[in-house]
C-alpha cells in the first residue's frame, strides 16, 4: 500500500510508544524496514513481543511499560543511549464517548495522564538530548477529535485539542534550537483501540453524525506514512502543524 523509502532512517534513533498494535505498530515497522534504530515501547509485553519477532534482523528494542509512568520514560531515555532523532507519541485510549455531564474523574483522568501527560513527559525527557545535538523531531498522534466535538467524548476529545496544543507550544520554544513538533490527526482506522459506546445520549448524539459523514476506515500503513514523514528530513519545513490524515472528514 505504501513504499519504503531505502535508509531513510539510516542512522536515526526513534522511539515509538504504543508500538504494539494499530498505528504505533506500523510506525515502528516502517522505520525499521527504512533502516532507523527503533526503541518501541508498550504497556501489553506480549504485543512487542510480536513485534520483535516480526522484525527479527532489523534494529529494533523493546521497553515493556505504561507511557504515562516515569519509570517507563527513565528506562526510554536509558534504552537510547544519549541519541533520539526522532519521537513518535502515538499510544492513546478513548474514553466510552461520555459526554461532559456523564464523564467521571477516572476516565477523565486516565484519559489525560495516556493521551497528554505522557507525552509531554517524555517529550520533556528527550528534549536536552534534542536540543544538544541542535536536530529533532516530535510526532504527537492527536485525532479528528483534535479538529471537533462530534468524534468522541468530553474527556478525550479535551485530551486532543490539548495535544495539539502541547505541540504548537514544542514548536515554538524550541524551534530555533532545531526542534521541529508536529502533530497528526487520524479519523477512524482500522486497529484494536477500544471504543465502546457508554453513553445513550451520546450515541442519539454522535452516531448520525458520524454516520453521514464519517469516510472509509483508513489502514495503520496509511497513519505511519504520515507520521513518518513528519519525523524525517522531507518535512524540514513544517512545523507546528497539525495535519489531519482522515480522507477529509475534517472538511466536512
Ligand atoms: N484508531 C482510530 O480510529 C484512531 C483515530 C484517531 C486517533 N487515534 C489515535 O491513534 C493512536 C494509536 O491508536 P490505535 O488506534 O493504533 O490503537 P491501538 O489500541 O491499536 O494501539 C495503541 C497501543 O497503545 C498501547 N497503550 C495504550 N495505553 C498505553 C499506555 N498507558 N502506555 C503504553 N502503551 C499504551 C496499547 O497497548 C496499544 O498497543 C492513539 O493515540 C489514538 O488516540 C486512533
């Protein structure tokens, strides 16, 4: 569906999170096929397993734990040996699409601590090295519920405007220090996220909506091709950007 391009990644270390499934797995796939030193990392062990043996003969290390945890982020930042090139943020969890009278504090906070708080952290993490070596690139996965109201719930459509916002923010502090912050916005793809229906308000609400102007579901290939490109050289001069990858479903 989507070529390679050969040694794109010769010579770069990435780290990806939520490498085990959907579009962190095919991330993590791509730079390794493209010849980049992937450090992939996942709460399911089992998943980057897979991964691993999938990928067996490309470079590829794998750091078992939840993002949003600061020992995950130590042992990241340990697993890259003083050099990331490039950070892709693409774990994420959905929140049952509770809307803002219904959300209660735990989805609300899990939400935030997976879709924003560990991220920033582990952007934080890696910047010293970034800013050092003068060249960097971030990669936030965001969503169409970065764009709108009507793709999910309170919680974690507030957790992707938030992204994109965190991202804007990298861009402008540290891109004179040759940081570049990106972000993407995927509308439906076809992985294993969870994204059950809790709320009958919301599903009145919600699902004409999405039913009249929702495209075809995208393949994960289709999200790492983005995002790939956003951590790479071809996208020197894009920066603070939020790119939907969704069919044009933002423009409807
Ligand atoms: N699939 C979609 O339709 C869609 C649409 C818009 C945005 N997104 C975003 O894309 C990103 C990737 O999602 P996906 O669809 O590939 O889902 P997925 O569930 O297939 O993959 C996400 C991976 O992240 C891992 N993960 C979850 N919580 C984690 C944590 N706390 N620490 C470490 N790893 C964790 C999961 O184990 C899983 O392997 C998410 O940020 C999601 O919000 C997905």
């Amino acid at each position: 569906m989507t070529d390679t391009t050969t040694g794109r990644f010769a010579g770069s270390t990435i780290i990806v999170t939520g490498a085990g499934s959907g579009i962190g797995r095919a991330t993590a796939t791509r730079i390794a096929q493209e010849g980049g030193r992937v450090i992939a990392t996942d709460v399911v062990a089992a998943r980057l397993d897979a991964l691993r043996t999938e990928l067996d003969g490309l470079d590829v290390e794998t750091v078992v734990g939840d993002v949003a945890a600061t020992e995950t982020i130590d042992a990241l930042v340990t697993a890259a040996g003083g050099r990331v090139d490039g950070l892709a943020n693409v774990a994420g969890i959905m929140d049952a699409f509770l809307p803002p009278d219904e959300v209660d504090d735990a989805t609300w906070e899990r939400v935030f601590s997976v879709n924003v708080t560990g991220p920033m952290r582990l952007t934080r993490a890696v910047l010293p090295l970034m800013i050092a070596a003068g060249k960097g690139s971030v990669v936030n996965v965001a969503s169409e519920a970065a764009l709108k109201a009507s793709a999910a719930g309170a919680a974690y459509t507030s957790s992707k405007h938030a992204i994109a916002g965190y991202t804007k923010s990298v861009a402008f502090f540290h891109g004179p220090q040759g940081i570049r912050a990106n972000a993407v916005a995927p509308g439906a793809v076809a992985t294993n996220i969870e994204a059950p229906m809790k709320s009958e308000y919301a599903a009145g609400r919600v699902g004409p909506i999405m039913q009249t102007t929702i495209p075809p579901v995208a393949q994960p290939e289709q999200l790492a091709a983005a995002i790939t490109w956003l951590l790479s050289d071809d996208s020197a001069n894009v920066n603070g950007a939020v790119l939907p990858s969704d069919g044009g479903w933002s423009v409807v």
